[in-house]
C-alpha cells in the first residue's frame, strides 16, 4: 500500500514540475507609443473685414484650394477658372478676390441652382496688403478692351455696386393674360463694372410697405432664350445689361379676386447689398413674378 502511495505522489509531483517548466516568461512591459501630431494646415489665417461688421477667415493651403470660415461654418472650397482675380466655389459658397490701390477685396455669394455661378452676395469683404505702396501715384491710363477669356466669356471687372446703376424699365409684352417687360441696369459710375446672376428684386406698395405676398422667383434663360444659363456682363462706364420681369394678370376668382398693386420696385444687384428703386405700378397676380438673368443684350435673337 505505502509503495502504491509513494509512486502516485512520484507521479504528481513530476506532472507538477513539468507544467511549471512549460510555464512562458513574464514579458516585460513595454514603452508607451509615443501620440501622433493631428493632420492640421499650415497656412497661415488670413483675416478679413466685412461691411456687415463680421470678420471672414481664409487659409490658402496652395493655389488651388481655399478652407473659408464665416459665422463659425468651414467650407472647403476649390479653385475655379477666372478671367481677372482669384476665384474659389464649393460647399454651395463663392469667394471671389481681387487687388487694387494696396487692398484686397473679397465678395462671398451664395452659389446659384447651377452650383458653379455667386447670386446672391452674403458678404462684400475687404483687407489691406502689408508694405503695399498707397503712395499716389500717376493718373491711370484708359481701360484696353477687355479680351474674351477662352469659352467667349470677357474679364470680369469688379462686382457693380448699387451706387453705381441706374435702373429703368424698357419695352415689353403681353398676351392670353401674362406680361413681360425688360427693364435696363445703366453703369453710370467712372469705372467698369461686372454684373453676374439674377437681380434680387422686392416690391413695395405706395405707402412703401413691402409687399411680402408677392415672391420672386429666378427663371433661368429669358422670353428670348429659354433655359440659358447665366453669364458675366461686363459694363464700360454708360454701358447697360438687360433682364426681364414677367407676371400674370389674371386672378384666381376662387382664391384671389383682386391682386395687389405694386407702386416701386427696389433691386439689388448679384453682387451687392445696396438696393436701387424705380417707380414701377403694376399689379401682378398669384403670389409670384419671375425674374430672368442679367444679359447683355436688351432683345437676343431666340436659339433654334
């Protein structure tokens, strides 16, 4: 029995043993990876002044990319073909730049239903450039004749302001109850000036209220060309563009027996905030006028 006992312990203990044998080492701790930088851009803020009093951001990470902040948004936006300054669309945004007299201009717009055209300005942006020369200098020679860029398009001058148009209205249309009329937007300023997109147009009741009932709504192409898109108009001094206003004059005896009257109406250009007026009475009906885009031409042929 005692021979039995000790051979069964024999046993265990060598099993003992041979498990703690085949026991792996301990490994020893290793060093703490050390933490990455996070991907950041190096270019440098560059910081804007806006008229409405708010300041715009701009890092320009190379020539052809943008990453624009305003009221706190980022947008990524990419280089575009321009024909005069620089030129950047994205994220529904356009920033477009332009240098003269030791400043730096900048007007931001809300890209249009065609995604690649600014218009409706959300900001007219401005920065002075360091050590450039504001010193007087000589009386600047005559504008050349702008060149067509590639595709017929001509340079675009800086963006027209309000003081600088004079706005009428021109000959017009009418049959089976709709109406069309041209109106002109004259550059009466001493410099040229570009107009691009639609107008924002409103229209006020003779005790100058506005007449909120009444929407504008863009119509791309015109009465004379359907469906075209819009294109830059550049404006010598006294040169003029051309759009359209049309309406309906019939009302809707079961919702809208009367229409109102409008006594003026007050436009702002693609790319400014500063509103003109003209005395303008009409009455449309339906809640709605449709406005074309700004054309160089008062009457184009129509396209076949």
């Amino acid at each position: 029995m005692m021979s039995h006992r000790l051979t069964a312990f024999v046993a265990i203990a060598a099993l003992t043993g041979a498990a703690a044998c085949s026991q792996p080492a301990p490994e020893q701790p290793t060093a703490p990876a050390e933490p990455q930088p996070a991907q950041t851009s190096t270019a440098p803020s560059v910081g804007y002044a806006c008229e409405s009093g708010a300041t715009l951001q701009v890092q320009y990470a190379d020539s052809d990319s943008a990453q624009l902040t305003y009221q706190n948004q980022a947008y990524a936006l990419r280089s575009v073909q321009s024909a005069s300054g620089a030129r950047y669309v994205g994220a529904g945004m356009e920033w477009w730049t332009a240098t003269r007299d030791g400043q730096e201009s900048g007007t931001l717009s809300r890209l249009g239903p065609d995604g690649t055209t600014g218009v409706a300005v959300l900001e007219r942006c401005s920065r002075p450039i360091p050590g450039a020369d504001l010193t007087p200098g000589p009386m600047p020679t005559p504008a050349q004749t702008p060149t067509p860029a590639p595709g017929g398009v001509l340079p675009a001058a800086m963006p027209c302001k309000g003081p600088q148009l004079k706005l009428a209205a021109g000959d017009g249309d009418a049959g089976m109850g709709n109406r069309v009329r041209n109106f002109s937007l004259q550059n009466i300023g001493a410099q040229a000036c570009s107009l691009t997109g639609y107008p924002t147009v409103t229209l006020q009741d003779g005790r100058g209220r506005t007449l909120s009932s009444i929407r504008a709504e863009q119509s791309p192409g015109s009465y004379f060309r359907q469906g075209q898109a819009p294109t830059p108009v550049e404006l010598a001094p006294q040169a003029k563009a051309w759009f359209e206003l049309s309406w309906n004059v019939m009302p809707d005896e079961t919702m809208q027996k009367t229409c109102p009257e409008a006594a003026t109406l007050k436009l702002t250009a693609p790319s400014d905030t500063a509103a003109v007026s003209l005395p303008f009475t009409f009455s449309p009906c339906g809640g709605r006028i449709r406005v074309s885009p700004i054309r160089a031409e008062a009457n184009p042929p129509p396209t076949t």
